[in-house]
C-alpha cells in the first residue's frame, strides 16, 4: 500500500507526468470538490474562428471546423474532465422535459465559464464554480451545457445562480447554441433548449456525467478509484 505524502502526488506519478502528458479527459481529475467546483479544461475562447475540440484518442487539441457565422461563443468553452453524457444524462432530460427516445452525445460533459480576464487560447486548465446549466438537445441526443464561472474571478466570482448573470449574456450563449451547428442557408434548427436550470440541478446534471463516466468505462473509473484510495491512505 502507498503510504500518504503530504501536500504531494505520490512518486510513481510524479515520475510518470515527466515522461507523459496526461488527457485532458481521461487523465485530469474532475477535481475533490465536484460537484461545487470543478476542473474544466478549455478548448476555446471567444476570439478563436475557428472550433476547436479535443482529439479523444490522442487527447490533442484540433480543429473540428471553421466558424460558419460571425457568432462566437461568448464564453470560455470545453469540458468537465472525467465526465461522460449517456444514459443517467438523459434519464434526467427525459424527466425534464417529457421527451422520448433521448439518448446522451456520448462526450464528456461540456462548460462555459464566465470570466472577467481575456484568456487569448485554449488548452488551458482552470478552476471553476457551476451556477446552473442549458438543458440543450440536438437531434435526439442530450448535449447540456453547464455555464459556470471562474474560480476568484474579480468581477462573476461571487455569482452563486444562473439567475444572477445579466439576462443579455444568457441570451447571447442562448443564440449561440441555438444556431452553432446550422448549416448556411438552413431553414431547420438542429439544437433546441427547452430549459434554463440552476446551480442544483447542474451539480445533478455533474453527478449523473460522473456516473455515465464510471459505466462506460469501468476500467478507469476502477483504476481512478484506486489510485484516489492510495495516495489517500
């Protein structure tokens, strides 16, 4: 058994990150305080023109695709680490919304966070604070986005609930996924967001991603598992 080391991640792992970037999803943890604050690794910023996204076999940071429209997410925008969007996902959007036949995106869970500093690139780590969530649902997959701020952030770090961001920032991030993945000259809107929820049901959204994450892929979900039990014992 590793015996405890304070205030540091046991030998064996500090060796490892030497030789080895860890993936951002499956190698960062979500963080002791999940759900009331969260890691959340960030793909992009509002000034990027392009989207990117995380390469999941690699972990590398890509381009998924040019912006098609002038409009950009207002946000910082990634995903919650060691987190995935299945079936518990979208029990709870079934429950919300009375919809049938919903099944999860199959990603990790994804974040906006709100800042007051500009942060000019992705593939970043930060600390952030969930205040609430957009119950988003493109096609027939659930596909939540837990809006968040950042950690001692001077200007929105006080901000406990949704409901007290300014109505025209949650109209812009509305817009936004609302229409980010029509195509130019599309009469038909792929994404819908039949609700705004708060801070406790996005720590329930959270909860249930960690589960999603756990099932489908028990082998990390047992190894994570473990090495939290030895560098705590």
């Amino acid at each position: 058994m590793f015996k405890k080391k304070s205030n540091a991640t046991h030998p064996v792992f500090e060796r490892v990150g030497l030789l080895f970037k860890s993936h951002p999803w499956h190698g960062v943890p979500i963080g002791e305080e999940a759900p009331e604050q969260v890691t959340a690794y960030i793909e992009a910023v509002p000034t990027d023109t392009v989207k990117y996204e995380v390469d999941k076999t690699s972990g590398y940071l890509k381009i998924d695709r040019p912006h098609q429209f002038s409009s950009v997410c207002p946000t910082l925008y990634g995903f919650i680490p060691q987190t995935y969007c299945n079936s518990h996902v979208a029990k709870r959007c079934v429950a919300a919304t009375g919809r049938k036949n919903i099944v999860g995106d199959s990603d990790p869970i994804d974040i906006c966070v709100i800042a007051e500093k500009a942060i000019v690139s992705g593939d970043i780590l930060l600390q952030a604070i969930p205040i609430g969530g957009f119950r988003l649902i493109d096609g027939d997959e659930a596909d939540d986005k837990i809006i968040s701020v950042m950690k001692d952030d001077a200007v929105y770090g006080d901000i406990k609930d949704i409901s007290e961001l300014p109505d025209k920032l949650i109209e812009r991030l509305k817009h936004y996924f609302l229409t980010y993945k029509d195509q130019p000259g599309s009469e038909h809107r792929k994404c819908e967001l039949p609700e705004v929820y708060g801070r406790e049901e996005a720590f329930e959204v959270i909860r249930a991603s960690q589960a999603d994450y756990v099932q489908c892929f028990p082998k990390l979900g047992k190894a994570l598992a473990q090495y939290r039990k030895a560098v705590q014992t």
